[in-house]
C-alpha cells in the first residue's frame, strides 16, 4: 500500500482485513469462539482496564466482527466502530452513552415505522423521550431543543419516501447547539453519502441492508466521528465525567477520539449483551466487497423505474428524489451527488385496495419487510411497517394507504418494469 489515501472499492476490499497471521488465510476468518486466553494475569489486567487493545469474551470484542468495525469506519471517514445484532440495536446503542433519565432527542419525522415506534414508546421506558419535527424546517428543529436534549436524529434517505435529508444544514445546526448529530445512513450507504462529511457525530446502519446486501444477515453498526468534544457541556457524564458503570474512568479524558467506541464496547454490549455473531459479520464482510458495484446498479435501475413508473397513468406520483419534479431534487444534488438512492414509495390510482392487489399480483418482486436486497422488494407501508401509526402520522412518515414502498435490486431494469406494469393492470383494472 502507498502513503496516498485509498479509493472507496479498494477501501471496501481491504479496510480491517490483512492475512490471518498464524494461517495466512485471506479471507477475514470466522473466529467461532466465546472466550480468549490471557498471556498471564498482567495482560488480562491491562485489558480491562483499557490500557491495551485486545480480546476478552466475545460478548464485547470478537476478531471478525472487529474487522467488519474498521472497515465501515474507514469507509464512512470514523474513527471507530461498534457492531451489534441488528439495527434497531444500533440505534439504542447510539443512545446509550448520551443519554439520562429526562433526556429527550429532536428526531425527524420522516423515519422508518420501527424508528417511530421505538423513540415513541420504548424509549420512554428509560426514561427518555423523542420530539419528532419536520426537518425541513430549521427553526421548528431549533424551537424543539431544550435543555434537555441531547442528539439530533434523522436518516439520510428517509424510508419509506426516498426523502433526502439536508445534512449539510443539519451539521451546522448540530454544531451551532453544540449536540451531536445521528444520522442512520442504511439507505444511502457510505457509497452514496458520508454523513460525518457534512458534521455528523455518529452515523448507524442496519447492516441487514445493502452493505451486506443479500438478505443473509441481521446486524446493526455505530460510527464515530471521533471529533465530537464530550467534555465542552457537562451534558454527557458517562463519557466526559467519573462512569460509576466502568470504575470511574473518564471515557473522554482517557480515550479522546475513541472515547464513546470504548464505552459502546466495554459498557453498552458488556451491560445490554446486543452482539453481532462472527458469522453475520463475516457475511457482511463479504457482502461490502461489492458494494461500490452494487450501489452503481441499484441507482442506474432507480432512476429508469422512477422515470417509467412517473410517466404512467396509473401512478399518481413518485417519492424518487432523483427526479426533477421532486421537490427534494436539488437537496439530492448536494448531498447524495451519485443518486438518490434505490428505496421510494409509488402512489397508486385506486388507494389502499390497489396497493394490496399490485403486491399481489407481482412476480419478481418479492415481498417482504427488508430493503436493500439484490433483488426487488415491494411492501404496502400502511399495512404492515408502518400499521401501528395512526393515518395521520403515516402520512407524516410518507406512508399513506395509498402508496406501496419498493427497493429497486439489480436485476434487468426491463424485466422489473415488465413486472410492475403487468401488475398495475391488475391493480388498477
């Protein structure tokens, strides 16, 4: 390797992997085991106090899942990782360092169902409490921070809509209020955009989607900016102040930029247990090694759908950002310059019923509650991710009863137009 940074498919091949020193196996090996065995009680003292880097039980660390760590780290600019088992997991394992009894998160409206739900009522078990806000605009999002808050959270392409967030205001607002911003970059993926580019402090991943990319694996991961400063407030005691959790190490103090990757480690997964298991990382290692390839395909066959799918009399419109009608076209530009994704909603003429016989009646398209997939997926929103929300705050989540979410995959573009059209004139017959 040369001193000159590397390309993204270079970085999605090689980040967090060299040859197994005791095999030389190329591949990153499935480290299948629970525990790791101590030099002598010296080393196992140094590992858990955190004065060296190593393996302890796999509860916290595991050598596979640390390499799939540091490669998505590398690839969205961090300077560390997390792994966990899905990523409803990284999104409580974001939370977890920042967060108290009392403390609230300004979270965007426009976000998955289970994202809803899980800031609208789980989280109040801890205590914790979301307000959800449109994050178009800027100063509904700063009348809702409080003393109290302690994270702003959007997602870069907002699932169902395709909607496209403008990270680059959200960053400097992040910063003008001095908190850190999340952003869930499932959809995009780190090939399209890098939120920690535009001032993002963490960014969070369903690995189940496109960066394993072929429905193998449930998994979830947490990036670091590494330059968040933790001690600037006294907002965030369990990372800048005494941790009673860790024997009153001072996460910030000690670990400077790897500071809230330690505590998500030797805290978050130690006390909440949600691991990632060595084979899902390993499938997800494999799986980023064409993800640059991937995405491509995924845009190209984005942008045709969208385009036929607007053009059709039985469509009543297109949520893609990629297209000039769309009002989150120039944002699109700016933040995710390669394309606007592959995941957007469809409204069909007919409503709800229509909806349900255009799933129906496809037969390439699988449906399933997943995205992200190399092949083509289509769900109605309404009826299932989205069901537990009343009509209105579905509509607020761009998921009316009339509209159906679909995942564009990489097949033939022509065959996957072939399938809807066959299947709208079922629909809307």
């Amino acid at each position: 390797m040369t001193d000159r940074p590397l390309g993204f498919d270079t970085l999605a091949i090689h980040a967090g992997a060299k040859p197994d020193p005791a095999t030389g196996a190329r591949q990153v090996p499935i480290y299948q085991t629970t525990a790791y065995v101590f030099r002598d009680a010296d080393h196992a003292a140094r590992l858990f106090n955190l004065q060296e880097v190593g393996y302890i039980y796999s509860r916290l660390t595991n050598p596979t899942v640390a390499a799939l760590g540091d490669r998505v780290a590398a690839l969205e600019g961090g300077a560390g990782a997390v792994c966990c088992s899905s990523g409803h997991a990284a999104q409580l394992m974001a939370l977890f360092p920042l967060m108290q009894p009392g403390c609230n998160i300004v979270a965007a409206t426009r976000l998955y169902g289970g994202t809803i739900q899980q800031f609208s009522n789980t989280i109040r078990k801890f205590g914790w409490s979301a307000k959800f806000v449109d994050f178009d605009d800027e100063a509904a999002i700063r009348a809702a921070i409080d003393d109290n808050t302690r994270a702003i959270f959007c997602e870069t392409i907002a699932n169902p809509g395709g909607v496209v967030s403008d990270l680059a205001m959200l960053g400097k607002l992040a910063a003008d209020v001095g908190l850190p911003l999340i952003v869930d970059n499932t959809t995009a993926s780190p090939w399209l955009c890098r939120p920690i580019d535009f001032g993002a402090t963490l960014v969070v991943h369903s690995a189940t989607k496109y960066l394993t990319g072929n429905g193998t694996v449930t998994g979830g991961i947490v990036v670091d900016s590494g330059k968040f400063d933790w001690s600037a407030s006294g907002k965030f005691p369990s990372l800048a102040a005494p941790e009673p959790a860790y024997h009153g190490l001072n996460f910030h103090a000690a670990l400077g930029p790897m500071a809230f990757t330690f505590h998500s480690i030797a805290v978050g997964l130690r006390d909440l247990g949600m691991t990632m298991n060595p084979q899902g990382a390993h499938y997800t290692l494999m799986g980023i090694e064409t993800l640059g390839l991937r995405m491509a395909r995924h845009v190209q066959n984005a942008k045709t759908v969208a385009e036929w799918l607007e053009a059709d009399p039985r469509v009543e419109g297109v949520t893609w950002a990629g297209l000039k009608s769309s009002p989150y076209h120039g944002v699109a530009g700016r933040i995710v310059p390669k394309g606007a994704g592959a995941l957007f909603t469809v409204a069909v003429k007919g409503g709800y019923e229509a909806c349900v016989k255009l799933v129906d009646s496809l037969t390439l398209f699988s449906h399933v509650a997943n995205l992200g997939d190399t092949r083509s997926l289509i769900i109605h929103p309404a009826s299932t991710t989205h069901r537990q929300l009343d009509e209105a705050a579905q509509v607020r989540a761009g998921a009316a009863p009339n509209v159906v979410r679909i995942s564009i995959g990489i097949e033939d573009a022509a065959d996957i137009i072939a399938d809807l059209d066959q299947a709208l004139a079922k629909a809307t017959a």
